[in-house]
C-alpha cells in the first residue's frame, strides 16, 4: 500500500523531469567589434548574394544594363540588402512576431507537493503524510484571444515600421546620389568657366602690354579667375563628400563604388506637373504613408489593449485535483479558487487602457493633419520649382542663341576673341543658373515623394510592408553579411 502511495506522488515528479529534459538550451553567440568591421569592408557590389537579390526583384529593364553601371533602383535595392537601419527594423519585426507567439501559449498548471508528518501517529502506523495538488489555471472573459489580437497588432506596427526604415533608406540613397550629380555637374562648368577665365585674363594682360588696357582690369579678371577656382575646389570637394555619404547611405565601403558607373538618368528630366495630380498624390499620402499605417496599428493596439483590461474585471478560476495517503488512507480533494474582487475591479487599469487608447487616437490624428499638410506644401513647392525651372531653361535658351550668333560674328570678323569669350560666359553662366533650378526641382520631387513615401515616377516600390527580405531570398550569401 505504501509503495502504490508512493507511486502515486511521485508519478507527477516523474512528468515534470520528463518535460524539463525537452526544454532550450542556452547558446551564446558573442560579438566581435573587430570581426564585423571587416565584414563590412570586405562588403562590395558584385557579392553573388546581392546579384541574386537583384536579379528576383530588379524590373527587367534594368537587369538589362550592364552590371557595372548603377543607377537609382539598384543603388536602393543594395541598400536594402545591406544597411543596417533594416537589419535592426527587421530585428525589431522578429521580437513581435516572437511575441505573438507567446501570446497564443496557454498557461502551465503547477503542482503542489505537502508531505507532513505524525509525531503522534498511532503504533504500527507510518507518520508520513503525502499529498500532491494540480493547480490548472483557467482563463476566463476571453482575454487570450484579446491578448492575441494585441501582440498580432504590434506585429503589424513592427512590420509597417520596417517598411518606413526601407523608404527612408531610398530617400537618403536619393538624396546623396542627387548631391553627388549636382556636384559632378556643378564642377563640369565651373572648369569650362575657368578655361575662358584663363583665356579672359592673358587677353587682357596682352591688352595691358599693348596699353589697350589699365592694371584695373587685370586685377579684376585676376580676381574673378581666383573665384572660379575656389568654387572649382568646392564643388569637387561637395563632391568627394556626396560620394563617401552615398555609400554610407546604401550600406557599403566607400571603394565598393570605384569598381561601378553611376547613372544619373533618373535625374535628368523632372516629371511634369501634368503627371502628378494633387488628389491622386493626397490619396497616395493617406492611404499608402507607412508612418499612417503603423499609427493606425498602433491604436488597434491599444483597443485590444483595452479589451483585456474589461476582461480581466472577471477573475480567472483554478481548479486543483489533489491527493493525500494520510496514513494508510486514500483522500481525494477538489479544490476552486479565484480572486475576489471585493477592493477593486480593475478601474484603475481601465481608465489607464481607456486613456491610451484616446492618446493613440490623437496621435494618428495629429500625424494625419501634418501628412496632409506636408504633402501639400511639398505640391506646391514643386510646382514653383518647375516654374523657375522653366524660366532658367528658356534663360539658358536665349544665352545660347546669343553665343551662336556670337560665334557668326566672331567668324565674319565683326568680334574679337574676348568678346566671344565673354559671350560664352554669359551662356555658362544661365546654364549653371539653369541646373540650380534644376537640383531644386529635383529636391523639391524627392520631398513630394517622401510626403506619399512612394516613388512617383513609377520606380520599384518600397513601402510595401511584404518587403522582400534579404534573409529569407539569398539564405546561401547571409554568412557574408554582418
């Protein structure tokens, strides 16, 4: 009989080793600052993992070019295999989806073991006592599904999140591959403006030596090639700056792009205001704004949050299956107990869940109105910007006809030389004024985009919160990236 009593107690003991044994280990996965320093400079554009991911998500138009020459889309598709904005947004995605699974686990009985002991037990009589109870919680008002539903939410704020990061990470690409293009370009006349500022000033001092001319004129064309200079100087040094912050923007080394050419097409002609519509582009920025939909999943959030605060006025329940061998006797017992809510019925929680969710609501609200007003500032801008484009254009149209005709007449004889050369100051000069107002027409495009965070010239998407993840699409290449 004893031994059956015994049996009896430590059968469930038995159970909890055996489930114990399934259970994780540890294993710890240290970090090395040195290691990953020289992943990241080892990191390039011809890394088989990144032309895998280029070639499945790259529109075939643009496989077709040649695989050393770079633009826009490729440029942003590289950054969204290697920044590491993205791997911590998509870390961040892993933790909430980690946490929807520990919101679907159901709580774990306990058990509960009372051995005692007789001192006056009766001759013949064994003094122990042995008891063991089962303790099985139970879930009332539905507050696991309401739990659910919470954790599931924030899997939606997270992955909306990672969308967010991978537009801002195409607008950082965008905007410095813009710098660096006005720079290149900037300093392509500034050096033509130098050649004929050296031609101006052995002119006049040819001038000069003939006593056509006063040493005030030398020192003027003296100074004004020194200026060019300068600004030559600075343009290549906005240049050389643009370069290593565009390779910061895509995530690689700075020599990772010495190997490949650049294209700038994307910049070269500015989209028409014709081609964006102000209700399509305010459409565009309520409906498809990552930020927008993220506060949105943030505020269902705080309903489910809610939902489980009124459930949780119920008390959850316990029922507890126990044995006792009491000396020689078998006893059974049932017990049941549950929280009384006797000094308070959660109001404190609620109100507080309540008030969440009401700052939840504002703050979408609130991100709504200055959506809406960004995307209207940033509309009208551009279109201001096209305008002043397009009086530049037609400045630099007319310069150039008067450096055409200058020519013709430098020609037949009626000009001299410096005069056709400061003609062809005048025309350097409107184009410089020209590709000015063109950089700000593309700047001003890239804020409208950011305002929508979509491409408007019909580019690859990247706020789509299924974003194509480098992890799961080239598992054979992830050991080369940090």
């Amino acid at each position: 009989m004893q031994i059956l009593c015994f049996n009896r107690v430590v059968a469930p003991l038995f159970v909890v080793m055996v489930t114990l044994a399934g259970c994780a280990s540890y294993a710890p996965r240290p970090l090395s600052p040195q290691a990953t320093a020289s992943a990241f400079e080892a990191r390039t554009l011809s890394d088989p993992g990144l032309e895998n991911y280029l070639a499945a998500h790259l529109p075939r138009t643009g496989q077709a070019e040649s695989s050393h020459t770079w633009d826009l889309n490729k440029l942003t598709l590289a950054a969204l295999y290697y920044h590491p904005d993205l791997e911590v947004a998509r870390a961040q995605q892993n933790v909430a989806k980690a946490g929807v699974q520990v919101s679907r686990q159901r709580p774990n009985p306990s058990l509960n073991l009372t051995p005692a002991y007789n001192a006056n037990a009766i001759a013949g009589m064994s003094p122990w006592i042995l008891g063991t109870m089962l303790n099985f919680p139970i879930e009332t008002a539905g507050r696991r599904g309401y739990r659910e539903a919470q954790a599931n939410h924030q899997l939606d704020d997270a992955r909306f999140h990672v969308a967010e990061v991978a537009w801002q990470v195409r607008s950082h690409v965008r905007g410095r591959m813009l710098d660096y293009d006005a720079a290149l370009r900037e300093a392509a006349i500034l050096k033509q403006t130098l050649a004929l500022r050296e031609n101006l000033l052995q002119a006049v001092q040819r001038r000069l030596a003939a006593g056509e001319a006063g040493q005030a004129e030398v020192d003027t064309e003296q100074a004004a090639l020194a200026d060019v200079r300068l600004q030559l100087d600075k343009a290549w040094g906005r240049g050389a700056a643009a370069r290593v912050a565009l390779a910061a923007a895509v995530g690689v080394p700075v020599a990772a792009l010495d190997s490949v050419k650049l294209s700038f097409a994307a910049f070269n002609r500015p989209l028409s205001a014709a081609q964006i519509p102000a209700p399509a582009v305010r459409r565009a920025a309520l409906t498809n704004r990552a930020d927008l939909l993220a506060a949105l999943a943030r505020y269902e959030v705080s309903q489910s949050a809610l939902q489980l605060e009124i459930a949780r006025q119920y008390p959850d329940l316990q029922i507890g299956p126990g044995y006792k061998w009491d000396q020689g006797a078998n006893k059974w017992s049932l017990g049941i107990s549950l929280t009384l809510p006797l000094f308070n019925q959660n109001q404190g929680q609620i109100a507080q869940a309540t008030a969440q969710r009401e700052l939840a609501a504002a703050r979408f609200t609130a991100l709504q109105t200055r959506a809406i007003a960004q995307t209207g500032q940033a509309l009208a801008d551009y279109r201001a910007a096209l305008a002043a484009l397009d009086s530049a254009q037609s400045l630099a149209a007319i310069q150039q006809l008067r450096a055409q005709s200058a020519q013709r007449q430098f020609s037949s004889g009626y000009i001299d030389h410096l005069a056709l050369d400061q003609a062809r100051l005048q025309t350097l000069a409107a184009e410089n004024t020209r590709l000015t107002a063109s950089i700000q027409a593309q700047r001003a495009l890239g804020a409208l985009e950011d305002a929508v965070q979509q491409p408007l010239d019909g580019s690859i998407q990247i706020t789509d919160p299924a974003l194509p993840d480098p992890r799961r699409d080239a598992p054979a290449h992830q050991g080369s990236r940090p």
